[in-house]
C-alpha cells in the first residue's frame, strides 16, 4: 500500500500553494475590511483578474476537459487544489471552469452557454431547491409547460449560489407530474437572465448569500433543454455529486490553517506563567485536531480516488462529505477557543470561519442525507462494511 502522492500530484499541488501563497493571501486583510464592510471581498473584475494571472501560471479549468482548453485533472489532484483553496478565506477560485453537467450541451448551447462560462464571460448557477423541497429534491413543483416550439416556467427557487450575479441559470422544472421528478418527470433548462426571471438576494450568516429566483410565466425555447426531457434530476444529482469531494477537500485546507493558527498561539500565548500549549486541556484539543483532521484527509482522498477508478462515488463521497464537514467544525471551534476573547473578534478570520463552515453540514446534501445514504447502502446490501478492500 502507498499512501504518497505521485511527483506529478506533488508538483501540481506544490505550484498550487505558491500561488495561493504569493498571489492570494495577501489580499487577506483587504477582504476582511471590505466584508466588515458589507461589501464582497473580491469583485467580478478582480477575480477574472487573479484568475487569468493563474492561468498563466498553468492554472485553468481544472476539471474541463483539454479539448477546451482546460487541465482534465484527475479527481485526487483535484481534491489537493481544493486543499490549497480552503487555506485562505479570499474567495478565490481557479478559473476556466464550468458546472459538470454543461458539458453535456449541444453544440449550439456550448457557444451560448459553456464557452463564455469557461472563459469567465458569463456567470452561471444551478437551481433544483426550492421552499419546498430542499433534501427532498424529487419533491419539487416548479413547473414548465409545453408551449408549441416553447415552455413556460413557473416557481420559485430557492437557496441558490451566485443567483444573484448570474447570467444564466440551469433550472430543474417538473414536465410530467405524473412520473414524478426521480422517474423522468423532471427536465433541466438553460435559461437566460433576459427571459425576464428576477433573483432576491438572501442575508446568511455567512459572507455572500446565496439568492431566490423567481419565475412569472418566463417564455423558454425548447433548444434551450439541457440533456433529454426527463433527464433533469438525473443531472441535477450528477451536479450536486462534484461537490461531494470537493466540498470537504476545502474543508481540509481550513483545517489545516486554523489549526496552525491554533498551535502557534499555544505556543505564544501565556497564562500563570506557562505557555497555554502546556495544559493538557489545549494539548488534547490539538491532538483530536490533528487526528480527525488526518482522517478526513484519506476519506476524502479516497472518495476522490473512487471517481478516478471509475467506481460508483457515491457511498465514499458521502463519508467524506459528512465526515469532513463536521471535522471543519469542530477544528474550527477549537481554534477559536484556544484563541480565547480574541478568537470571538473580527481582528482574526476564525470567526469568519466558524460562520462559513457551519454551511458546509447543510448544502449540497445535509449531514442527515449523507448519513441516509450511507446507511441505506449498508442495509440493502449495495455497499460491504470494509469498502474496495472488503
Ligand atoms: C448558502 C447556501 C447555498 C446553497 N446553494 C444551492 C445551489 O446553488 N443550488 C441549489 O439548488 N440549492 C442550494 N442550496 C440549498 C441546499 O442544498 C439545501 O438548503 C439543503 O439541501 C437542505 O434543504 P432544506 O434547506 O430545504 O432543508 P430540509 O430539507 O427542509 O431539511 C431540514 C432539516 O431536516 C433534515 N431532514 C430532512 N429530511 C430528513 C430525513 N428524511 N431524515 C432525517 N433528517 C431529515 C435535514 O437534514 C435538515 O437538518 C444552498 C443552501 C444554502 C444555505
């Protein structure tokens, strides 16, 4: 068994970090004051900046194939780069990216719609919640209805990330009430912000929000279909299972962080007399951090592992998925506490962190939902206790 990483995986990752590094984290004080300030850390601009200064640092589309013009990554050099992402709080991310399920765009909808994504030209989000269904997602009843050569979309979504600022959005609507959302009832538009749907901005405690969109009687040509009729929630579960990995991949460099954050005030920080890293009580803090902290790293690793062996995902990724968001949290939360009074202020990140994180136990499947995954495989017998080593 070999646990190391390839030259190949070292390198990638290693040129990731010295990029964060030099061209990111400096930003770090800046995007606090601008978020103090009810403002988002990085604009539009800025972020199509820094992101066509990583391109030419090796950087672009790293899950897009190479045909446009993207790095094809494997899934576990992926998870590493997320890694780099999640150590700094900046909202940076690379570019020449587009949601996975694009790709299965007709020739006309890629000039439309992928390619001016990939190229950071139009800005995209993906909507399936809806006030009424949420973890419960084949039980949504946002409408559309054949109109000739059209639909006519109808509802309310909800939750939905970038809804404010995108440009488009790929939309799971009800076509066939009858088959019900999970069985074909359930198809996916591409649909443009000038077809006339509105979004509302959504306060969260965490920095950014994501938004509602609102569709009156919004007139969509049939062209306009991602996929099949009757393929919508197929796709919408093949998008919402990228973030199966990359999620707690994220989570893992916020870790790392504050738990150095953590280990170097210990080290710093004294009380009657002594470093407070001398107390047992800080000690045992940082021995469980490290340690869960460790073990997300190969569930996580191992999840991305599954997608690049072309094994079914799911069932790791759940693990890692579940198991990686609460670690966040309760490193995190350590964090804060051994940074005691200046743990709760606004001069450091962690409560910055603290507030984020809490969101990676609920989007894109909830801890419950992981956790009734996982089950549900164990007990039909889909999964075996011991998984690929069983
Ligand atoms: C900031 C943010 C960004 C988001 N971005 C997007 C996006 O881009 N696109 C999008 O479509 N959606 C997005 N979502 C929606 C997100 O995926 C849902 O909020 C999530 O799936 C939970 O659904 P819900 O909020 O309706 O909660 P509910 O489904 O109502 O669940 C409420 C609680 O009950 C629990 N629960 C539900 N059913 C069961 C059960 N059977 N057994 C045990 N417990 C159960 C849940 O785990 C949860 O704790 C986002 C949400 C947030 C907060």
């Amino acid at each position: 068994m070999d646990f190391a990483l390839s030259d190949e995986e070292r390198a990638i990752r290693d040129t990731a970090r010295d990029f964060i590094t030099r061209e990111v984290m400096p930003l770090e004080q800046e995007v606090l004051r601008r978020e103090r300030a009810h403002r988002p850390g990085l604009d539009r601009a800025e972020l199509r900046e820094l992101q066509l200064k990583a391109r030419a640092f090796g950087f672009w589309g790293l899950a897009t194939p190479e045909e446009y013009g993207g790095m094809d990554l494997p899934a576990v050099t992926q998870s590493l780069i997320w890694t780099e992402l999640g150590r700094t709080f900046v909202p940076f991310r690379f570019g020449g990216e587009a949601d996975n399920i694009l790709f299965h765009a007709t020739e006309e909808q890629k000039r439309e719609f992928l390619l001016p994504t990939i190229e950071g030209e139009r800005v995209s989000c993906f909507a399936i919640t809806e006030p009424g269904a949420g973890s419960d997602a084949a039980n949504i009843r946002f409408r559309a209805r054949r109109d000739g050569d059209d639909w006519i979309l109808d509802g309310e979504k909800t939750f939905i990330t970038n809804g404010n600022d995108a440009d488009f959005a790929i939309v799971v609507a009800v076509t066939d009430p009858e088959k019900g959302a999970r069985h074909g009832g359930a198809t996916a538009f591409l649909v443009d912000r000038a077809t006339g749907w509105r979004s509302e901005f959504i306060q969260t405690m965490g920095e950014g929000g994501p938004a509602s969109l609102i569709f009156d009687g919004v007139r969509v040509p049939h062209r306009n279909i991602l996929g099949e009729v009757g393929q919508g929630f197929d796709l919408g579960m093949q998008w919402i299972g990228k973030g199966r990995y990359t999620i707690p991949s994220h989570a893992i460099g916020i870790a790392e962080r504050v738990l150095q954050m953590a280990i170097d005030h210990a080290n710093t920080r004294e009380t009657f007399g002594a470093k407070i890293g001398t107390n047992q009580a800080i000690q045992w803090m940082i021995a469980d951090s490290e340690t869960e902290l460790e073990a997300a790293r190969w569930l996580v690793l191992r999840a991305a592992w599954t997608v690049d062996q072309g094994m079914d995902p799911r069932h790791a990724s759940s693990m890692g998925k579940l198991y990686g968001a609460g670690m966040v949290n309760r490193v995190v939360d350590r964090a804060l506490q051994i940074h005691g009074g200046m743990g709760y202020t606004r001069e450091l990140p962690i409560e910055r962190w603290y507030r984020q994180v809490r969101l990676y136990r609920i989007f894109e499947g909830t801890d419950e939902m992981q956790r009734l995954i996982i089950s549900r495989d164990l007990l039909r017998g889909y999964t075996r206790i011991g998984g690929h080593l069983a």
